[in-house]
C-alpha cells in the first residue's frame, strides 16, 4: 500500500479543498493510504475529511510566510514517512515540496488549479519558484488543458511532468428532486463565488445596471452567492450603481443546490480560472451559463450550445448574451438541458479520481524502471 500525504493551505469552502475531499474520499483504498496535511487549523473540508477516519494533521498558522510552519512540516514527514506527497496550491506546492526535499520523499507531485500566468495569479517570484521546485518533482497535475499548455509552451517546463485531470463534481446532488425550488423573484440572474478580486463581480454589478435600465428592472433580481474581503466594497458599489434594491448578497451558503435550481441563468466573470467548480455546479442543475472565455471555462461550456462564452472584462458582450437567453427562453432551456448531460457524463469524480490513480502508477512505475536500470548499470561496472 502506497501511502500518500496530500499538503494544502487550507480546509475552508473553497473549490480545491472540495476537489481533495472528493479525491480522498474515492481513492481505491486498497492500493493508497491518505493522510491530509493542512497548513492551516479548521475549516469545513477539515471536519469532512475526518469523518472518512482520514487523519487530518493541522499545523497552525501565525503569519502569512513563517520558517517555523516548514519546520513542523518537516517533523510530520519525517514521522509519518509518506512514499509520496501530493502538493495543492501555490503555499502547499512550495512548502510541501521543501519540506519532501529536505525529508527525501521518494515521491513528489504539485498540483496547478489555476491558469499560471504572471499578472493574474501569479508573480515573477512565484512562478521562479515553481520552476526550481518542478526539479525536483515528478508529476504537476493541472484542472485543465489551458493550464496544462501554459506550463508547457509558455514557460517551458517538461511535458513528460504536466498531466491534465479535469474537476470531478457529483452531478446528482444539483438536479432537481425533491428540495424546494427558492424563488426570490421572478426571473433571477446568479453567481457563486469567493467575493475577491479574481472572480470580478464588479463586472457583474455593471452587467446588473445595464439589464436593468433596458428592461425597467421590477421583474428581474440579482443573486450573489458567496462571502470574501470585497463584500463590503461590492455592497457600495452596487448603492453607487443604484441597484442596490436588485441585487441580493447572500453570503456564503450551504444550500448551493436549492439556490442553483431557483436561479433562470448562471453568470461567472472572472477574470482567470483553473476549471470553475461553480460552472459545473450550474450546468448540473441544468442552467445556461454565461461565462467569460477565460482559463478552463471552454473545456467546460461549447459555446453557443451549451452556454456562451464572452471576452474577459466585457460587459456589453456580457449583456448581449444574457438578453440572448432572456428573449429566447426555449434556447435557455435546451442549453441548460444539454450542459447538464454533459457534466453527468463527462465531469464525475470517479473519472477524476481514476485518473490521478492512473497517473500515481504510471509515474511510480516509470521511477521504478529507472531505478532498477540504475542498479544493474552500477553492478555492471
């Protein structure tokens, strides 16, 4: 049995804690031993995750960068002896793979769950270190193609060590069954998200005044789901726009799917993605999304058939779009019809978690080879 130690920054509400607890929670238990390492105390994921009676180690946070969480990282591997780690995120990726250098982890794999591009969610100090530390790694593992390609073509690391698995989602959990449809008004336009600044819900406040000076407004309702540290600057700047009436902040909720089901169309604007959780999760209630044509979005949306697609940052495209669907209900519905099948079929965990096994033991398995033709060679001489 292989044990594996998955390192990440934190357990809070977020789309790559939910996609490591999916993940653990289906990994084929006779071949993979999981231990979770949070650099971080608490969180959601963290209470889940224990229910698995997968241990759960948190090691405390007091500053952003501090020496001391390295050094208690390192005292855990060299306690529990991993074979392999398995990094997420860019503070996780850099300390987990230090601390299994100075360890000697035979195994080491990082994790890309955003589009790595310098300017968005990441700087030049940032993307230096991920490529000194994909020395020393086996496997980077990316949500989707264009993050994949952007390793690769842009910055030049070895295609033998990126490898694309798209985000599972369990599809069922957001189609309509027996939970009551939460309607706020008629017709409800909706995002999920973190309120930071990467998801750029001031293009979806501008989308808001726009929709609603073109259509008089009494019929229509703006929903965002979700908390973060620009609720409060959201908040004033839809009093600014004056809609602030229409627009509806529901702060973070553990109802996603009732909310999903009383929305009419889905919009997400952000401004880079790795693979959107909260695209998948919309598809799956069988919304038309609109979304912009940033990071792993068009793996998910084939535009103009089961959403659309816009340019980043534009909001008359977004507009033209979203009235798109409102004046043509019928196109509305077989888009969300037709995304929905496609996540069911296309998007489930256990493909997901399939295939990070299957990348697991190829790579052990080519490392393995290596070794043992290493060792014949020196008995040779």
């Amino acid at each position: 049995m292989i044990k594996i130690c998955y390192i990440i920054g934190q357990l809070n509400r977020a789309g790559a804690e939910q996609q490591l607890y999916y993940l653990v929670t289906g990994l084929n238990k006779e071949k993979f031993y999981p231990i979770v390492v949070s650099l971080s105390q608490g969180g959601f994921w963290s209470e889940e995750i224990k229910k698995l009676n997968i241990q759960v180690i948190e090691i405390p946070r007091s500053k952003h960068k501090e020496v001391s969480r390295l050094i208690r990282l390192v005292k855990v591997l060299k306690k529990i002896r991993p074979q392999m780690i398995h990094t997420f995120l860019f503070s996780a990726n850099t300390y987990g793979r230090v601390a299994g250098i100075l360890v000697s982890v035979p195994f080491m794999i990082a994790s890309e769950r955003n589009l790595p591009e310098v300017g968005k969610d990441k700087n030049v100090f940032k993307l230096y270190i991920d490529r000194f530390l994909a020395l020393f790694t086996d496997g980077i593992i990316c949500n989707s193609r264009k993050a994949a390609d952007t390793l690769i073509k842009k910055y030049s690391f070895s295609e033998k060590k990126v490898f694309t698995v798209h985000n599972g989602i369990n599809g069922a959990n957001f189609l309509k069954n027996d939970f009551q449809r939460e309607k706020i008004a008629p017709y409800v336009i909706g995002t999920v998200g973190r309120l930071y600044p990467q998801k750029n819900h001031k293009l979806f406040l501008d989308m808001a005044k726009l929709l609603l000076n073109s259509s008089g407004g009494g019929d229509m309702k703006f929903l965002i789901v979700g908390d973060g540290p620009l609720r409060n600057e959201l908040e004033d700047y839809a009093r600014h726009l004056e809609i602030d009436s229409s627009v509806i902040f529901a702060g973070e909720r553990t109802d996603i799917p009732e909310l999903l089901q009383g929305m009419d169309i889905f919009v997400t604007t952000s401004s880079y993605e790795g693979l959107s959780n909260t695209i998948m999760e919309a598809m799956s209630a069988g919304l038309p999304v609109v979304a912009t044509d940033v990071g792993g979005n068009s793996e998910l949306i084939i535009d103009g058939e089961t959403g659309f697609l816009c340019p980043s940052n534009n909001v008359d495209a977004l507009v033209a779009m979203v009235n798109n669907l409102i004046e043509d209900q019928q196109r509305a519905r077989l888009m969300g019809e037709k995304g929905k099948r496609r996540i069911l079929y296309e998007f489930g965990i256990d493909k997901m978690v399939r295939a990070t096994e299957n990348i697991y033991l190829k790579l052990l398995e080519e490392k393995s080879l290596v070794t043992n033709q290493l060792k014949k060679t020196f008995h040779r001489s």
